[in-house]
C-alpha cells in the first residue's frame, strides 16, 4: 500500500490529476471547489480540534465530532449551517474518502459507520409572475438615461427573459455565443456539464427581446474592436465589452431585486431555474422532457419540482376540480337535492 498522504495544499493539483478526470456528472470547477472545501473547512478541523494530519488517523468519532463542530460553529456569511448543507459537505469528503479505498491508500472508510444528517425535501422557491414583471420594469436604472443606460436595460430584460423562459444555469448563460443562437428556427444550443450539448427552444416573448438585444444594443465589431475586444463572440457582453461573468450576473440581481422593491424573498438566477421546472410541469408537460431540458443526469432533482409547495398543488385542484368544471345544470340538481345523472 503507498504512504498515507498527509493533508496539505501542495497536493491539491497531484490530486486532481490523480482522479483521472472528472466522475460522471461533475466538472472540473465542482471537482476544485471539493478539493478546496476538503483542503480548507475539513483540515483545518482536523488538525486544530483534532490533531490529525493524515487520513488514515481518522476514524468515525472524528467525522461525528466534525458534523457537531459545523453545526456549531457559523458559515462565511456569519450565519448557522443549515442540515442541508453539512449533508452536503459530507457528501463531498465522503466521496473523497470512497477514492481513497480504491486507490487502497487506507484500508476503510471511516464514514461507513456515520450516521449522515436527516434533512427533508427541499421547498423549492419559485416567484410570481406579477414579481416577474417587476423585475422587468426594475431593469431601467433610475435616473439614468441616454444610449448607454437604454443598452443596459435592454440587454437585462433580454437575460430575464433567457432564465426565465429556458431554465438554463447561469453558467450557461454566460457561456452563450453568438453562434449558439439558430435565429431562423428560435432555438439555442446550451452546454451543461460534462460539456454535453442540448438544444431549447425559446418563446416569443424571449425570442422577441433577445433579438431586440442582438441587432439593436450589443456593440458591433468597430466598438469591440476599439475597446480591445475584436472577435469577441459571447452573447452577453458587460459594460466593458468582455464577456458577463455569473458574479456580474448575481451582481445584476442583486441591483435589480433592490430596484424592484421585492423584500422577503431570494431572487437569483436559480430561482427562476426553478420557476420554469414549477411551471412546466403545473402547465401539463411530462417530467421526462423537463430533465432534458435543465440538462439533468437523472430524475432526482426532477422529482423535487415534481413535490412542489402544497399552495401550488391545492391551487392546481381547484382549478381542474371536476366539481369546479361540473355543468351547471349538474350543480342546480345538486342544490336541490336532486340525484345527478349518469
């Protein structure tokens, strides 16, 4: 068996490397920020509460030990950990660990006789369309007018309506080219993770605005050529003519959730991922179809769409209630205590 590696930073990029590339399903930016999360929050626990350098010191007490320390102490943003997310780190070191087994550099998994933390499904949040609307209005900046500042807003409203009307990542939309658009048949060719290719369809409405956006507001090549961006393909550009990044992205959120006065609520480019899944699938259209379109391995986070809030469920009843669509000559006998016929 080789030497039991020591846990330090040094290894991070051998590591990588050593994983032979990615598992299914994964990218190499989800394998860095594991090795990152393994390398930073697990270390450091490990070797100031624990006094552990190497992996094959570390047994089940210590993993326990961890998921009390977490759920103690409070995450970057100075807040308490929610279960959800100590699952989900220990998922991640536990997969790492899974690597270490068959690599046989230890003899077993300390995480095998680990109660792993109960989390229920997750409530997935959606917003209104009447919210929608407000964040289309948001996207002209207040007191600001001119050629620029109409560029601006056109081009968020074009975004809005993408994430809206495709469900796509926010990694995906800023990864969009211009030759990514088949602007005769109205549909964009996305690539999610693993690099795998799939084609969506858009909707008037969004089709409408990004093409307002394309032919009347993205610089042209002289005006990227000036500012040092000749050839530059992407679809959506930032205000310095590079391509918009998904900070630049969350950053626009952020301006125009404030904007539109929307409080209480978390609006983000997931969000409205999840509002397209909510209200595919509410409109009638089959699970299956809707996985292909987010671009999902599997049905699993399908099937958390699919148990949406119990507000929007009881709202579906009523609408297609067979007493609600009941004939009203049906409904007449039914108040006068006639039998209804068959």
């Amino acid at each position: 068996m080789e030497e039991t590696p020591k846990i330090t930073p040094a290894k991070r990029k051998r590591l990588l490397r050593a994983f032979g590339g990615c598992p299914a399903g994964y990218t190499n930016d989800d394998l860095e920020r594991f090795l990152d999360l393994l390398y930073g929050l697990f270390e450091t626990f490990l070797e100031k509460e624990r006094g552990l350098t190497l992996v094959a010191e570390v047994d089940s007490a210590d993993i326990s030990a961890w998921f009390a320390h977490m759920r103690k102490a409070t995450g970057k943003h100075g807040r308490p950990r929610s279960e959800r997310t100590i699952q989900t780190y220990a998922r991640s070191v536990r997969a790492f660990f899974h690597w270490l087994v068959r690599r046989e550099l230890i003899e077993r998994n300390p995480f095998d006789k680990v109660v792993f933390p109960k989390v229920g499904k997750p409530l997935i949040q959606t917003i209104e369309l009447e919210e929608f609307e407000q964040l289309l209005v948001a996207c002209v900046p207040p007191n600001e007018s001119g050629p620029l500042a109409d560029r601006a807003a056109v081009r968020n409203r074009a975004i809005l309506w993408l994430l809206y009307d495709t469900g796509i990542r926010v990694s995906e939309l800023c990864g969009l080219r211009l030759g990514d658009f088949d602007r005769k048949h109205g549909v964009i060719t996305v690539r999610g993770k693993g690099s795998k290719e799939r084609r969506v369809a858009l909707g008037a409405n969004c089709l409408r605005n990004l093409l307002y956006y394309l032919d009347r507001h993205r610089p042209g090549e002289e005006e990227l050529a000036e500012w040092g961006s000749a050839g530059e393909d992407h679809l959506f550009l930032a205000e310095t003519r590079t391509p918009l990044t998904k900070n630049g992205v969350e950053m626009l959120f952020a301006r125009i959730r404030k904007r539109a006065g929307i409080s209480g609520k978390r609006i983000s480019p997931h969000i409205l991922r999840h509002t397209f899944a909510v209200r595919y699938l509410v409109l009638g259209n089959d699970p299956f179809s809707l996985q292909e379109l987010l671009g999902h391995e599997d049905m699993t986070t399908v099937k958390n769409y699919m148990h949406m809030n119990d507000t929007t469920i009881q709202q579906q009843k009523r609408k297609y209630s067979p007493a609600t669509t009941c004939p009203r000559a049906c409904r007449d006998r039914a108040r006068s205590g006639a039998p209804a016929t068959a």
